[in-house]
C-alpha cells in the first residue's frame, strides 16, 4: 500500500464501520495474532489531560532507560502524530506497511462473518502491532471516546488504569449525567489492576469506587500536590515534600502531573518498573506535548491550545491574567460552544472568528453572532491562514495571539508556521 492506498482504506471504514463494540476489533487483533498481550499497558481514560497524563508517563518510561510507545488521539494534521515510539514518530513506509497488515486482517474478519471494523479500531490495531513489531516493553495508550467500548480497551490485563479529571462531554454517545459519563469511563477497570484516578466530582467517584470494588481493583486517588510557579514554560510544583518542574504550561496540569506521578509510583511499588527519582524527575521536566498551550512563533508570540470544553477553557483564563491577547477561535458544533465562549471571550482585547475544517464545524458566521451575544466586537474570517494572517497584523507590542478551540484548527494553524513534510 502506498499512502493514497491508505487514505481510501481509512476512508471507506469510516463509512463502513459503525458498530461500537469490542466483539470487532479483538476479531482483528486474533488475526494479528494478539500483539496486545506482548505489551505492558498502561490504559489512560478521562475527559480532561488525558493526552497530557499519557505524555507524562511516556517520557518518564523512556528516561528510565525502556522501550516504549505512545498512542494518542485525535492528530493535530497527520495520522502519523498518533504513534510516538522511542522518542520518534512512525515513518511514511512503516504506518503504509502496518496498514497492509491489517487491510489483510481485517479482510479475513469480514469473510469469517465479523462487522467491518471502525477507523479508529483500525488505527488502534495498528498501534498494538507496531509496538509489538518493534519489540517494545511498554504501550502507553490514550482512550479515544468513553473506555468501555472503545476500541483501545481490547486488553485483558494492562499493568494499570488511569482516570483523568471527568466532566460532562459526548453526551450523545456516553450519557447525560456524570455517573453515566463515569460508568463508561471506569469500563476500562480490570480485575486487581490498580486503578488511579484524579480527583472526582461526588457522583463520579461513587461511581468509580463501586466499579473499582466489584473489580477487586486497588483504588488510588492522585490527590495534593502544590502548585508553586506557572508560567508559558511549565509548572513548578511540590508533592510529598519534594520539588518537580512539568514543561506544560496551566495550572490544570498540576493535576496531570500529580496523577502521572502516581501511577508511576504504583507502577514501582508493583515491581512493574524500575525507575528512580532523578529519572522521574528528568522525564517530566523534559515532556513535549503539541498543541497544549505550544508556542509556535515568537515575533508576535503565537499560542496554540486544543481548549474544546469549559474546564480546558477556564485553564487558559488562569494563564493569561493581566495579559493583552488576540484570539482567533473555531470550534465543533458537538462541543459546549456556548460553555466555553462564556469564559473565553471576555479575555480577550480582539476576537477573530474562523471555521475549522470538517463539516461538524461551527460556520464562523454563526460563532461571530454568538460573540457578538456576549457584548463584543468580532472579525470574521472564514479562512484559517487568512484569519492568523489578520491576528498577526493587529498585534501590538507586549501582546499576543491564541488560536484556541478546536484540535482541528489549532493543527491548521501549527502547519501554517511549522509545515510538515508528510500531510496524511
């Protein structure tokens, strides 16, 4: 297969894989031969820092001196930013020919009776034969929607379970309350493997906590944690007495470093790895993360963050206190657009609205009568690079830019100064 090929094949199972249930994709990876259960997995669900949390506990593996792979969801603009392995990304060649591999598979599923597999089913089988392929001890994985019958949740014995903070997001698909939300997410609990978990709203964690005992899975709540410093170069903060520096930048990511924290130190406590402070230390002072509030330019210092959700947006409102700043914003119709317009746009000294691209993108017309709604002023400019080209025009000394919103337009925009050599 050369790209094209896979392009059409990812395509045509996005139309053709609809059924969401576990039943595909461990048919797919049978006819893989299983490479899952070569893995040592660390599975990471939630619905805020789950990326965030991921990275963390990559970066430290790999400071330790181990072999590891990071699979994460969605990509900024290309498919190949989902699979991080050694401290690289997949290749062009290696993404094709993995892909053959489960082209070939998931033909064979079909012909024995299996329903077609989804996109995401296909890119997460990818994920666990690539690791394997590479002979990796560890797989970081990040769960793409809910956790019980997302596709990444095919393993039978990961070495923990992770739960970021939860809040109210695909209602359509999870629920409409917070315990619904949290029975999905705690799908991902297995038998007497460790479960840590962030700090929960009240329903939630009752939720967990009856899930976690049914599992007779030992119930960690990554809780305390100081934080000392906040700046656009990461946090500084204090847990059990000791000292850490987290290169993302919000304070919302002392949560996500305490969690990472933790599960690490479960991990060692569980003799599941060997890793010492100055390791753990070292690896998450040196974690890199696109698009959480990334600089991408300096001369006028351009920010890109994926904030889709009130909580990711209240987390941008801490960081830019007593700042001037220019947004540029576009957002998906299935978000809380509503939720987080209220917080950010009154943080702003101009707002240029734009449409991200996908057809569940909100028109930028609409977004601008919604920001008119809230008492401000508007631009707007339905081309991306044309509205970065506006931003970048107006801003004045000591003032800077932040395309916020949506993963899709931040990974337009992050193309539009650092192109890439692969669009896929």
């Amino acid at each position: 297969m050369n790209i094209k090929d896979v392009i059409e094949f990812l395509a045509q199972s996005y139309t053709l894989g609809r059924k969401f249930r576990l039943e595909n994709i461990r048919a797919l990876l049978r006819e893989l031969g299983d490479p899952q259960r070569r893995l040592k997995v660390i599975h990471v669900a939630g619905t805020n820092g789950k990326g965030s949390v991921c990275a963390a506990l990559y970066y430290m593996i790999l400071e330790a001196g181990y072999s590891a792979g990071f699979f994460s969801s969605p990509h900024l603009y290309s498919y190949l930013e989902r699979y991080r392995y050694n401290g690289k990304q997949i290749s062009e060649s290696d993404f094709c020919v993995m892909m053959e591999r489960v082209k070939e598979a998931v033909e064979a599923t079909v012909a024995k009776g299996s329903d077609h597999p989804t996109e995401f089913e296909i890119l997460t089988a990818l994920a666990y034969l690539f690791f394997e392929a590479k002979g990796l001890e560890y797989a970081v994985m990040e769960v793409g929607l809910g956790g019980r019958l997302d596709a990444t949740n095919a393993i039978e014995e990961p070495i923990a379970t992770v739960i970021t903070p939860l809040s109210l997001e695909h209602t359509e698909y999870l629920g409409h309350t917070i315990e619904e939300i949290a029975r999905e997410k705690a799908g991902i609990i297995k038998n007497n493997v460790p479960i840590i978990i962030a700090p929960q709203p009240e329903g939630a964690m009752r939720v967990i906590e009856q899930i976690a005992s049914e599992m007779h899975a030992p119930l960690i709540v990554a809780d305390g944690g100081e934080l000392l410093e906040n700046t656009f170069e990461g946090i500084r903060l204090r847990l059990r007495e000791k000292e850490y520096h987290f290169s993302l930048a919000g304070s919302h990511q002392l949560t996500n470093a305490v969690l990472a924290l933790e599960t690490m130190e479960v991990l060692r406590k569980n003799n599941c790895i060997d890793i010492d402070e100055e390791e753990i230390r070292k690896g998450l002072n040196n974690v890199k993360w696109p698009g959480r509030i990334e600089k991408i330019n300096d001369s006028p210092p351009v920010y890109i963050d994926g904030a889709h959700n009130p909580a990711a947006a209240l987390a941008l409102q801490d960081m830019l206190k007593g700042k001037k700043a220019i947004a540029v914003l576009g957002m998906l119709a299935e978000k809380d657009v509503e939720g987080v317009l209220d917080i950010l746009v009154p943080m702003f000294e101009q707002i240029i609205v734009t449409r991200p691209v996908g057809e569940r993108a909100v028109e930028a017309e609409v977004m601008a009568s919604m920001v008119r709604e809230r008492g401000r002023e508007v631009i707007v400019e339905k081309d991306i690079e044309k509205a970065m080209r506006r931003a970048m025009s107006l801003a004045q000394e000591g003032e800077i830019i932040l395309a916020t919103g949506s993963f899709y337009l931040i990974g337009e925009v992050r193309e539009l100064f650092h192109p890439s050599r692969r669009n896929i």
